[in-house]
C-alpha cells in the first residue's frame, strides 16, 4: 500500500454549532449532530460561492426535516446548481441492484440528471465537462462495507473530478454502524472490481470523509482538488440512531439500519447458492436455501458468538434467488450491538452452512472471492477450516491496513 502524502483539505465551512438553524434535538444528552450539509448551509453555501455546481447523490440526501438536498440547493439563488450525477440505484433509487436510472431531467427541478453507475477514468471525466460545472460535491449515506457501491462511485468520481479539473467537495454523513473498528479482510488488488476498487478493509469503520482523504492520499495516481466538510457531534461509537436523521434506505435492499449493522457479513452468502434475502421484508437477516431445516440455527447457535442469536427460519422470497418458493434457514437476532462481530458471524454462517447442509455451493464465478477480496475464506472453509482459523488467516493484513487508516480518521 502506497503511503504517500496526505492531501485533505480543511473545510472552509467550519462554523460554529450555534449558526445552523434550529432543529429537533438528537438524543445525545443534548449534543446535536450536525452533517457536513448542515454545516454547509450553515455557512451560507460560502465554498460553493462563485462555483458552477454538480452534486452527486441519491435519495439519502436529506436535511434533518426530510427534505432533499437537491431540493433544497436549488432553491437557494445563492447556489448556482447545474447538474446532478446519479450512482448505482439511481438518483431517485428507483433502479434494483446492478441498475440505473440513466439520462433524464429531474422534473422537480428541471436540472440534468447524469448516470454515473460503472462509468470511471477518462469517460466519466467528459460526463464532469459535458455538464459544465467546475466544483463536483459528493453527499451520500454510506453503510460501512467495503462492497457497498457507493465509497467507489465516490473513488470514481474523485478519479474523474481530477481528470477533468474539476473541485470536488465531500459532504460527511455518519457511518451508521459505528466507526468503532476496522473488521475482515483486506482486497487483494488482484481482485479489483466495482465492490471493491482499493485495498480496505471488508467493514471499513470510517466515513466518507475519511475514505476520501485515503483514497487522495494512498490510492489516486492525481489527486484531486479536495475539500471535507466534516460533522459536528459524531462519536466514533455511536450507531445511526443517535445521530438523530431520517433514515432514508441507501438502496431496495438496506431498509433499516438493522440491515446494515449486519450487511457487512451476510452480504457474503451473495456468493453462494443460498439465499440473502433479497425479495423478503428482511434482506442480508434472513438467510436460506431449499432442503435447509432447524439444525443450521442450532449449529450457529452452539458456537455461541456474542451479541447474536439465530432463529430456524421459513420464507419465500418475491424475486432473486428461490423466487417464489418456500426455504429454510435463519434470522439474525442481534441482540447486543456492542459485542457484535458481523463479518466474523458471516464467516460463522459459511462454515456451519457448509457443515449441515449438503447441496451448500459457491457461486460458479466466485464471486466470494470478490467479495472477500482473495481466494482464502473460500479455499479456507473449502478445506475444512473453521471460524478462527478463517478469521485469524487476515488478521495480519488487517493490521496493516488499520495503522495506515489511523492517520485519515477525523473524529474521535
């Protein structure tokens, strides 16, 4: 990993707490959190101030009183606000996982809407210069995972915004599962993809202000002309409830912040033939597969791994994997947030799956491998090895990458 030099910028919208505008308190003992948006508006849109602006964003760009971003910008004459850019899911999020909403105008405020989803390096930097604008600002809920798409629409977009010439500015949201720790293993660069552009860790345990000044820092071949404006009022250990904002679904399937407190470790069965529970009201909590019974909760429930118990479970998925039919298997019940380890419960999942239920496969792709970011949790549980023997064969990896996260995270 390379460790060159760090290129965050200070935000020029640091205000005091006391200019946002009054809002419905968080319960935080009476410390209010404030997002870089708010901060911003609080500011005057001062660093927007004689820019031709684009933002890219999605639906979970709100205010604290439910309102859009987008909405909001422009409205304001101070804003000139020229363009928006669309990630996976779209814009809107009317688009399932692997969609987009593509090319349109907004017919709320008539500005062009451009699709950024798979689009990167010199391609995407012409769809920056084709929309005339000269500051690009980055303001989406992230979820914590090193496979969420949108921490690489963000590396995409810094990639291009640097091509092309252009400001970028990243408003900061909470990471809504704490950014307590780094979990899982690290990508190999070998198995580089759209889930997974850089070497992080699998549960990142930073912002999106912080994955920006690492990416500028460790990963961009330019870096771009970056500006973080960072939150007031956020602790590391906090989840999304104390934050005290709406929560707006980051995509279909992340409906709570229950689903993303666990997305980190179930999203690997997407690399397998069971299902995640796409198409049920409980994605990536609900796991399963035709001709699975009680005896994989109660393996799981054996190992006794902390924070979390696991339900004998029956459902029939609407659409994805089993579309229609009635399988067994489990529901999460995570019962203590605090001792809970997703990515090694995902890892526990694996292996008793694997243990109890003969038909277990892995995707023909290996897609696992892109999710994990090498080859050794499926070689690993493919030769019998079981949770900490997984666990611990990253264990090193994680620590490299932990020193060198240490020097971009931004709160305490």
């Amino acid at each position: 990993m390379r460790l060159s030099r760090r290129s965050v910028l200070a935000s020029a919208a640091a205000v005091a707490a006391s200019a946002a505008p009054a809002q419905a308190a968080a319960p935080t003992g009476g410390r209010r959190l404030r997002t870089g948006f708010e901060r911003l508006a609080a500011d005057g849109w001062a660093l927007l101030d004689g820019q031709r602006v684009g933002i890219v964003t999605n639906p979970t760009g709100v205010t604290r009183d439910a309102r859009h971003i987008v909405d909001v910008l422009h409205a304001d004459p101070r804003v000139d606000l020229r363009a928006v850019f669309g990630p996976e899911h779209g814009f809107r999020g009317t688009a399932q996982a692997g969609g987009s909403e593509g090319r349109y105008d907004d017919p709320a405020t008539g500005l062009p809407v451009y699709d950024t989803y798979l689009k990167s390096g010199r391609p995407l930097a012409d769809v920056f210069t084709a929309s005339g604008v000269d500051t690009v600002v980055f303001d989406i809920q992230d979820v914590g995972a090193r496979f969420y798409t949108y921490i690489w629409t963000l590396y995409d977009c810094m990639e291009a915004a640097a091509l092309a010439g252009k400001r970028f500015v990243v408003l900061d949201r909470p990471n809504p599962v704490t950014g307590r720790a780094a979990l899982g293993p690290v990508l190999h660069p070998e198995f580089a993809t759209f889930v997974g552009r850089k070497p992080i860790a699998q549960a990142h345990g930073m912002t999106v202000a912080e994955l920006a000044g690492l990416f500028n820092g460790e990963f961009l071949t330019t870096p771009v002309a970056l500006e973080t404006v960072t939150m007031t009022g956020w602790k590391r250990s906090e989840f999304y409830d104390a934050s005290g904002l709406p929560w707006v679904p980051p995509s279909p399937n992340m409906p709570t912040p229950d689903t993303a407190l666990v997305y980190s470790g179930t999203c690997l069965f997407e690399g397998t033939n069971l299902s995640e529970g796409r198409g049920t009201t409980r994605p990536f909590e609900l796991l399963g597969a035709e001709g699975i019974d009680g005896r994989w909760a109660a393996a799981a429930n054996a190992l006794e791994l902390p924070g979390v118990r696991f339900r004998e479970a029956y459902f029939a998925p609407t659409f994805s994997k089993f579309q229609g039919k009635t399988i067994g298997g489990v529901q999460i019940h995570v019962h203590d947030r605090e001792a809970y380890d997703p990515v090694r419960t995902g890892i526990a999942l694996l292996v008793t799956a694997k243990r109890v239920w003969s038909g277990f496969a892995w995707r023909s792709d290996n897609w696992i491998d892109k999710l994990t970011g090498s080859t050794w949790v499926r070689t690993a549980i493919d030769a019998g090895a079981g949770t900490d023997a997984v666990v611990a064969g990253w264990q090193d990896e994680l620590a490299a990458f932990a020193r060198v996260r240490e020097r971009y995270l931004l709160y305490r």
